[in-house]
C-alpha cells in the first residue's frame, strides 16, 4: 500500500476504539542524535538526468534504436545498482529493456530470458508494459517526466494512472528478492502448508503469490489494500493462474478488511505509515480489527526500514523498538528481531493478551533514556490534509466559497453556525476558525470591521485574502477542498500536490498562512502565555527560525523596541514577499527578513533569543539526518552565552482531549535530541493541553 493511498484512506469515516488498559514499562536508549523515525518527502525527485534518459529512451522506442535502448537500459542498471536509497523502478525498467533487446522490440512470444521471469507477476509486467509497441512504456515516460510538455486531461488521470504505473514498477520489480530480501523473509515466517495469512497493505501482490507458495493449496491467503485497483489486480492475477485460496479484496485505513480469522498478518512497508500518519483514533480502530481477526497465539510480522542516516528505502524508518513498545501495548510479545540487510528488518511479534512488557535499560554513563508510556505514537507527522478534509468540512468551505462568489448573507451566517459545530468535534487549532473569523468580518458593518482590523498583521491578513472580491481566498478553498471540476483544477497546481510535491505549491502557502496568521489564534494557542514566557526586553535582539509570514516576527517586533532587532528567518518565498509588503505598509525598521537556508543557520550577528514554533516535529521527523545535523551544529554559533532557544510545538494529550489537528512530537524527544548538540532544558510550559513550550540554554 502506497503512502499516498494511506493518505487518502484516513478521510474516511472511523469508529474510536479504545485500547485496552495494561501496566506498561518500555525503555528505549538514545544513544546519538539520531531520529527513532522519519517519513521523508518526496524521496525520488525528478533529476535533469533522469528526465534526459527518458526523452532517450522515448525516441530510442518509436525509432527502433537497439543501441540507445541499451545505453538507457545500462544507465538504469547502474542507478539500480549504485543508489541506496533505490528509486525502485530502475530494477523493474532494467529488466524490460533487458528482456525486450534480447526478444525483439514489441515482441512477447518468445520464452522468458530468466528463471524469475516465468512468476505470472513478472509475466504480467512486461507484457503490461510492452505491447501495443511499449504503448504503456511510452506513456509512463510521458507522465512521470513530463515530456514534451504533457498535459493530462484531467487530474484523476495523472494521479491515478502515473500513481499507478510507478507502484506496480516498484511492488512487483523482478530484482525486488536483492533489496527487500524476500526469500530471508518468506523462510522466517511463522507458519506454513495449511496457514491462513493476511498480506495487508497488499500493494500488487508480490508477497501475496508467495504467501501462496507458502501455505500451499490447502492454506488460505488474503490480501487486502486501501487502493482498489490494486486489489483487483492482484485479483485478476490469481483467477488468471488458478489460486482459488488467495482473496484480495479492498479495505479502509481503519479496518484489516476481512471477516475471517488468520494465523498471521504481513505488514511490508506500512507500519511506518501507521506509525506517524495515521490519527490516534484510526490506529486504535486498526489495531482493534487486527485483535478482532487474529488467532489468539497468532503472530504480525513487520518489515520496515532501519535509520540508515539519509541511507534508507524511500526515505523512510521506524525504529523497531517503537514497533514492539507500541504493539507490546496492545498484547503483542516480541518473538524474533530479524536484520534482513543494513536497510531492512523483519520484527515477529505474537498476540498473547496476558502480556506486560517490562522492558528496561542499563543506560551507560550519561546516556538518555526514553519511556514509552503507552500505545500513543511519540511522533505523529500527518499530512496537511490530515484533519481538514471531511465531510463536513467540505459543507461548510462550500457555503463560504458561495458567499463569497456573490452569494447571499444567509450562505456567511450558515458556514457560522456549521463552523460551531464541527470546531469542537474534529479541529482544534486549525483554520476553521479563521473561516469563521473571515465570514463575521465581511458581515460586519463597516464601524465594527474597522475594530476588529485595529492590529495591523489582522488587516494585513484580512485585506490580502479578500482583496479582488476574494479571489486569493476563492483559489484557496476551490483547490483545498476540490470544489470545482476536474477541469478548472486542472488549471492549478493540484498535480503536484498529489506527485509529493505539496511543500511547494501555492495552496500549501496559503495554508501556512491562514493557519499562521488566523486572527482567533490567539483564543485557542494562548500566545500572550507564550510571549509572557519568552520575557522578552527592549533592545533584545531575536531571530524567529520559520516565521512564516509574520505572526510572531509581529509581536517580537513590538516587545524589543525601536532598540531591538528581530530576524525571521524563512526559506518559502511567498513567505517572505508577504512579510516584506507587510513590514514596508507598516514602516517598520526593527525587523529583517532572512533568506533561511536548508542545512544552516546563517544570521548577521549573535542573538539573545531563537525561537521556533511548529517546526521542530519537521526537523526531528522529516528532514534527513545529515541536514539536520548542519543545521541544528550551526545554532550554538549564532546564540549568544546567556541566550535561549525555545521551542514551541504539539504534543500527545489524553484520549478524552481534542488533539491537535496536526502533526506533534514528544517534547522528550526534542530535549533528548538537542542535548547532542550543546543545548540543555532550563523551563518547561504546559501552555495549552495541545501544546508546549521548552526553553534552553547553551550547555556549558
């Protein structure tokens, strides 16, 4: 199952299930800097080489051009061979241009060149992608590089279908067995002939046919996968070869999708999914239908990735120990931590419901230690469109986006009153209340609009989202919440929303931006708590790591004086041209905005105060290890003796607590990685349930 199925998988609707309560003690040591996990973005992106090989190759087919199809063939093999972090479709495009030099171009009928090629899976894939002259070959080339200017007629196809192509490359890739290790796996599995398994997160059934080869004819295997397609696929695979025992069928983020009872489940590939992107309440619903639909001794076995410091598959780990603290909460023993290779393992856990976990450390001479409390995950990264994409959400984005495309005044007062509702049940802390806030201020009479624009950052946010009759606003909830047709988002930048590309599109600007700049953030935040914990004097000098388009830079600004100085420091370009119209519209000379760079900090002088709010979860979660480590090595340089680096971020909180509608980390986390580099905790602030803020300082 891709990310990007699981992704879309969590809007649907959930039932919250409750874990069971148990006694628990569960000790990790944290020996290094190092991230216990990491769901990097976009972990292939398109090089100018890449792109090259692929007008190469897409000239050499129409052509006819034996040699250029080898020399691409030869390059896909080196890559193959020479890049860790393996952009996989390289192994499966090898073995087709391999396969079709050496049968003739277009041609299928000859006998298969290898051993592995005779796998109905390997079977399907070159025939899939080679006949009809490479018809499918071509288009992936097309879509997946954009050749000569490529348009798709619509959104769902360049989603759907270049999603698709690369997956099924990647999945059932003929050289899979060297990287992923298949047969060590297949020969640690507890069961055999006979069994009943379930390969969940199935993708196109490449473990589920072996499955099958385990458990034999009187076994039974299902397979299941949040992506439709891809259940059918392996569907039509197994009719076609004649395995009436395999089942696949499509399931939901929050449910194994079967009604039987297995032996054992396979996750390949997933928990690092469950892990850090699913909700608390779909993970509970999830780990609920496992215990449901698993024998009473039956086992889950998960193969995931290993810290590999920038070394890992696709760009993402979990490490094993957080695996076997979180299933341990849900009565699962550890019976086998198998290293499959430097990037993979293979964890075995076993259901016994009588099960405590006692697990603790001897840690050496100064070295941290972590207590996992519970079932919660420590760090929870999420998508943008993790809480904000619901049902009801949608209704009432639609009666804003009406009102203000020349509606009626009833459509404002309806969102209103809809935003009640649903604020409390599913978005604490998100944009529901600007939408809100935004509604009442165009509703106002012009005396009291002008009352609530007196802080001159909320008309800066007012006039700029409703300026043009609302166009920037209109763009916004059209494209977030896909309101108009296929073919007007087919004129925005919802491709690269969808390719992983979500960092660098105009609508995640302006969620940042919203969500930063939202006039109610102060009610649910509590900021005068945090700037009353900063204590910030006249003449400090700060920097505001990420600001963003202002919000804080704002109140630093007026806290340190004419005497002070403020640097916000901010890498997104549409950022900083907002905050720079801001400042020059204001006239204000104590703030100056900062180009920031990716793996250092870089400031024209010593500061008394850095600040970073709703950043670190991306530093501790997402960027690679070695930018990290630059970048947080180059902050005791710029901070001066007696200075202090806060951070503020979301934590976890209870389950009778609304969390957060977005990503959070444990703040242990945060102090147990920044004591590696120089920073010692000084104060901690409980400012809401939701969120915390730390305070450091130099270590001397």
């Amino acid at each position: 199952m891709t990310r990007r199925a699981y992704i879309i998988a969590l809007a649907c609707a959930t039932i919250l299930v409750a874990a069971p309560a148990k006694a628990q003690k569960y000790q990790i040591a944290i020996p290094d800097a190092s991230s216990l996990v990491r769901v990097g973005m976009n972990p292939h992106p398109t090089e100018p080489q890449d792109t090259a090989l692929a007008y190469t190759l897409l000239s050499a087919i129409d052509r006819q051009m034996p040699d250029s199809i080898a020399y691409v063939r030869d390059q896909y093999r080196k890559r193959a061979q020479d890049d860790l972090l393996k952009e996989k479709s390289w192994g499966a495009l090898t073995y087709i241009l391999d396969r079709l030099l050496q049968q003739g171009q277009g041609s299928t009928s000859a006998a298969p060149q290898s051993a592995e090629a005779v796998d109905p899976l390997t079977e399907d894939l070159y025939a899939y992608f080679t006949d009809n002259a490479c018809e499918r070959l071509k288009h992936y080339l097309v879509l997946k590089y954009n050749l000569n200017n490529y348009r798709p007629r619509s959104v769902k196809e360049f989603i759907n279908q270049r999603t698709y192509y690369d997956d099924l490359l990647m999945f059932n890739d003929p050289t899979r067995a060297t990287w992923d290790h298949t047969a060590d796996i297949m020969a640690a599995m507890p069961v055999g002939a006979g069994a009943k398994v379930l390969d969940m997160g199935c993708g196109f059934g490449y473990n589920t046919l072996r499955l099958r080869h385990l458990v034999g004819e009187k076994g039974t295997v299902y397979a299941t996968d949040t992506e439709e397609p891809y259940a059918q696929y392996v569907a039509g695979i197994m009719a076609k070869v004649g395995y009436t025992n395999v089942h696949a069928l499509p399931t939901s983020s929050n449910s194994i999708g079967i009604t039987d009872t297995v032996d054992c489940i396979l996750m390949s590939s997933l928990y690092h999914i469950i892990y850090t992107w699913s909700r608390e309440d779909e993970r509970k619903a999830l780990l609920t239908s496992i215990k449901e639909h698993l024998a009473p001794n039956g086992y889950i076995v998960i193969v995931d990735n290993f810290n590999r410091h920038g070394e890992e598959l696709n760009n993402c780990h979990v490490d094993p120990r957080l695996v076997q603290a979180q299933l341990s909460y849900w009565g699962f023993k550890p019976v086998q931590l198998k290293t499959l290779s430097p990037q993979r393992y293979m964890l075995v856990m076993q259901r016994d419901d009588a099960y405590v976990p006692n697990v603790t450390v001897t840690a050496a001479a100064g070295q941290r230690v972590l207590d996992v409390m519970g079932q919660k995950s420590v760090v929870h990264i999420g998508s943008l469109d993790s809480y904000d994409i619901t049902d009801r959400g949608i209704d009432a984005a639609s009666h804003v986006y009406d009102f203000i495309s020349g509606g009626a005044s009833s459509l404002a007062e309806v969102a209103i009153r809809k935003y009640d509702d649903i604020i409390p049940a599913e978005n604490f802390g998100g944009e529901y209340t600007a939408m809100q806030w935004l509604c009442e201020a165009l509703l106002a009479t012009p005396e009291k609009r002008e009352s609530m624009l007196e802080d001159p950052l909320t008309r800066s946010f007012y006039n700029y989202l409703t300026a043009d009759s609302c166009s920037t606003l209109r763009y916004y909830l059209l494209h977030k919440y896909k309101l108009g047709n296929d073919s007007i988002r087919m004129m925005s930048d919802s491709l690269l929303e969808m390719s992983g590309e979500v960092g660098r599109t105009h609508r995640s600007y302006l969620e940042d931006y919203i969500l930063a700049l939202n006039p109610r953030r102060p009610t649910w935040e509590k900021t005068p708590v945090i700037l009353e914990s900063l204590n910030l004097q006249p003449g400090q000098v700060v920097a505001d790591i990420g600001s963003g388009s202002g919000f804080f830079t704002h109140k630093f600004s007026k806290a340190v004086g004419d005497a002070g100085r403020v640097y916000a420091v901010e890498m997104k370009d549409e950022h900083i041209q907002r905050l720079h119209a801001f400042i020059d519209e204001n006239k204000i000379n104590n703030i100056e905005v900062i180009q920031g760079e990716e793996n250092r900090l870089v400031l024209p002088q010593q500061v008394d105060k850095m600040f970073m709010c709703s950043l670190y979860h991306i530093f501790y979660g997402v960027i690679d290890d070695a930018t990290r480590d630059a970048y947080l090595s180059s902050l005791t340089q710029w901070l001066r003796p007696d200075g202090e680096l806060i951070i503020v971020d979301n934590g976890p909180v209870d389950d009778d607590t609304l969390p957060y509608h977005g990503p959070y980390i444990d703040r242990r986390l945060i102090e147990d990685q920044l004591s590696f580099y120089g920073f010692r905790l000084t104060d901690y602030v409980q400012v809401i349930p939701q969120r915390y803020l730390l305070k450091f300082k130099r270590a001397q």
